[in-house]
C-alpha cells in the first residue's frame, strides 16, 4: 500500500495537523506530512511541525500585492514537493481556482458542524444559537465554495443545554483528532471514490448511520 505524502495548510493551534502527525509517527496511519505551509508567523502549528522536523513554511499575505499572486506562491512551495493530497486544517482563508488548479492534488477539509448547518466561521457558536441537539465534525473534499464540498466522513456529539462555545468546541474537537486521520488512512488504502458529490467508502458498509457514527 502506497504512503500518502500530505501538505498541511494551518493558521493557528494545529490540533488537527498533530493528530495527523500522531498517527503517522505511530504508524495508524500511512502517510508523511512533507510540507506545512501557514499564513500566519506565530502560528503554534508551524513549532509542532518544525519540532517534527518537516519543512515548514510561513508564507506572508502582505508580501503579494494579490490573492492570485499569494495562491501562485503557495503552490509553489506545494510543487517543489510531490505530494498526493492537501489537508486544510484550521488554514482560515478561501482559496480560488488558481490555488486549486495549481496544486493538482485532491484538496481536503475538516469543518467543526455537520455540513452543510452552519458553513463558515464560529461554527459551534451558530450551533448553539441555532438550538441544534446535535453537532459534530465534517471531512470534505474542497470544491469552490466554502464548506460545501463533497461529505467524506463526519462524527456526531450532543449538544448539551449548559454547554458553552468552548465547551461545545472541546468535544467536537475531539470527534475530529479521530475522523481526519481515519479519513487519510482511507484514502492511503485507496478506499475513498468521490462521484459527484457522492463519496463512496469501500468496503464499509452501506448504511450512512455506520459511516456517520463510526
Ligand atoms: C478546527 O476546529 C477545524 O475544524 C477548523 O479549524 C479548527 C482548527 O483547529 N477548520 P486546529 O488548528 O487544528 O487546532
């Protein structure tokens, strides 16, 4: 089975981009992250992977006088490695086509709410609001819009009538240290087909309830 090699997009504390590192290093999951790349200098995701040893870069907004040039960057940096697949995680801008078709590579996404509630930012806050029993986590593939690409696979949590924004924040984001690195692992046993917007997980069962809630 082949090794998936990962760019990892991040703004800010990279949770994600650790749990991901944590099942690689400890072999759960088949896959290297060769590059991070963040828009922000100070972000905690660029010490977590520098501390790993994996070339990281902070590539600055206000050096490029354009979204296209700064997206021309990025990918850049992107192809001056192979990789297979490009995880967002917690990368807090919107990336266009000319990001999206320079990379050549499938882009991924982990949304904190059961897409397609509660797209964009504060997610959990608009789920509390909104006085949804139940919220979770989104792994998708990234098309255009935002947040409204093909569903790979998403966790479910309660919502409890006391739970604050943190609170709320807290157990999803523990659904999601679980669900993006079983997302990597399924796409490193070629087990993920997107048709459309219908993505196929092979080989686990065919009720949604069991892909949902696993
Ligand atoms: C996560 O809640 C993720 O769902 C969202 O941004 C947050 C990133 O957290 N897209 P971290 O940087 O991975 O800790």
């Amino acid at each position: 089975m082949k090794r998936l090699r990962l760019a990892v997009l991040v703004s800010g504390r990279g949770s994600n981009l650790q749990a991901i590192l944590k099942a690689c290093k400890g072999g759960q999951i088949n896959a290297e992250v060769v590059v991070v790349l963040s828009d922000q200098e100070n972000a905690v995701a660029l010490e977590r992977a520098k501390k790993e040893g994996i070339p990281s870069f902070w590539v600055n907004p206000a050096e490029f006088s354009t979204k296209k040039e700064y997206e021309e960057k990025l990918v850049q940096v992107i192809n001056s490695f192979t990789v297979d697949y490009l995880l967002l995680a917690g990368f807090m801008r919107v990336l266009s086509t000319v990001f999206m078709r320079g990379v050549k590579v499938p882009l991924l996404n982990i949304h904190p709410s059961l897409l397609p509630a509660f797209t964009g930012l504060h997610a959990q806050r608009q789920a509390l609001e909104y006085g949804v029993r139940y919220s979770g986590c989104t792994v998708h593939f990234v098309d255009e819009g935002v947040d409204t690409g093909p569903i790979i696979l998403q966790a479910v949590v309660p919502v409890y009538p006391n739970d604050t924004e943190e609170s709320l924040s807290q157990r999803i984001l523990q659904e999601e240290h679980r669900l993006y690195p079983k997302v990597v692992q399924l796409l490193s046993e070629g087990k993920i087909r997107c048709e459309g917007r219908k993505v196929m997980i092979i080989g686990e069962g065919q009720t949604s309830e069991k892909i949902c809630l696993n």
